[in-house]
C-alpha cells in the first residue's frame, strides 16, 4: 500500500472521530496537467531530483513517495486540549522546484548556516509558531537530514530520524503539535516547553483511546526519556 493511501486513512480515521474537529485544505487546485502528470510518474520524479542534487536518493524517498501536491489536515480534539496540523508536501516539489531561504539571526552561527540549506517537506501554516520541517540534502552522497525550525522561538533541532520515520511518525501522531520534539535533544520539563509539552500529554493521554489499533508505546517512551 502506498504512502499516500495511508495518510488519506490517517487523514480518514480523523474525519471519522466524532471528538476531533478537522479541517482539510484542498491541494493547489491551478496545477498544470504536465505537472500533474509529472507528479505521477514516481520513476521521472525521482529521476530529476537525482540530476538536480546529483546523487541518488531514491532508496531513501521511493518507499515514501506520493502523487498528490500536498496533503493538508489541521485539527482539535473536542475539548481543545490537543491540536494538531501538518501540511506534507510533494517530495519532487520540495526538493526540484525553487524555493525562498529561510533565514534567522537570532540563530547561533553554525544554525544560520543551516537553515538556508533546507527544504521544507512538512509545516503547520495555520498553527502561528512557523513550524516547519525540511530536509538538508548532504553532499557527495551524504543522504539526508531531518531538522525542525520554529521562528517564533527561534529554534532549530536536528532530528533524530530519517525521512521514513518522520512520515511513520506521521501517521500515528496525525501532526499532533509538538511530536516532533519526540526526536530532538530536548529537555521537555524546559518552561520554553510548556506548551508543546502539554500538548503531547493531552495526546498521548487521548489518541490512544480514540485510535486504538496504532501502538503508542514507542513514542511514549521517547516522551518519557524528555521528562
């Protein structure tokens, strides 16, 4: 089953649960039908990204990769205690197609050197943080890294996982604010954390009721290991 089958049921299990609230946005509806077409034919897209980074990542995106310009969900439990959005991009437009620097000042130096260098493939445009996730692709066949940036904070982590395992957490976290500090080198208990911190409480407290056929326990732990 492809990726983006199992984000459309991801995407579904969430239209489903009469406790969450969501709001899906519709992919960019002008796409050209060269593009779409493009975007369709995984075996040409991975091809161009290959010629245009000069080193071949398809052991790395094709397990991954989808048709669609972009999948958007942004979502609240019933109560209001977790709230969540992603808005996962196409991996050819991310990586082929033009795209504006970020850049930060407030950043240390060797951060600032970084964050230009990525491509964002995951954000959250109506979540009012700025958080993003992008990949750096390293050179001479380096392969890939996976780093979140949140402006309002001013912060930048390197990720301690690969492309797929983002997109399995993905799945299971359905972009529950926060999740990704599940894989940074944080200290949750931080009171620069708070928020993110009570919002992956409140998940791991109500999506494992309200989803019970995903396994939770790996994540907790890495939620733990944050305490």
């Amino acid at each position: 089953m492809g990726y983006g089958t199992r984000l459309e049921r991801a995407i579904a299990e969430l239209d489903r649960c009469e406790d969450i609230k969501v709001e899906r946005q519709p992919a960019d509806p002008d796409l050209t039908p060269e593009r779409l077409a493009l975007l369709a034919d995984a075996d040409l897209a991975l091809d161009r990204i290959a010629v245009h980074w000069r080193t071949r990542l398809e052991d790395v995106l094709r397990p991954y990769y989808f048709a669609a310009d972009e999948y958007h969900a942004d979502w609240i439990t019933a109560d209001g205690r977790v709230r969540g959005e992603f808005c996962l991009g196409n991996i050819h437009g991310c990586l082929v197609d033009g795209h504006l620097p970020l850049t930060d000042e407030g950043l240390g130096p060797d951060e600032r050197r970084v964050l230009p260098e990525l491509r964002i493939f995951d954000q959250a445009p109506f979540g009012g943080a700025g958080q993003v996730t992008g990949l750096r692709v390293l050179p001479r066949g380096g392969g890939v890294e996976i780093w979140y940036y949140v402006l309002t904070r001013t912060e930048l982590h390197r990720l301690n996982l690969d492309y797929g395992t983002y997109l399995e957490a993905l799945l299971i976290t359905k972009g529950a604010w926060g999740w990704q500090y599940l894989f940074a080198d944080v200290d949750l208990t931080e009171r620069r954390y708070h928020d993110a911190a009570s919002n992956l409480a409140a998940m791991f407290e109500a999506l494992p009721v309200l989803f019970p056929d995903h396994d939770y326990e790996p994540l907790r732990a890495r939620w733990r290991e944050r305490l």
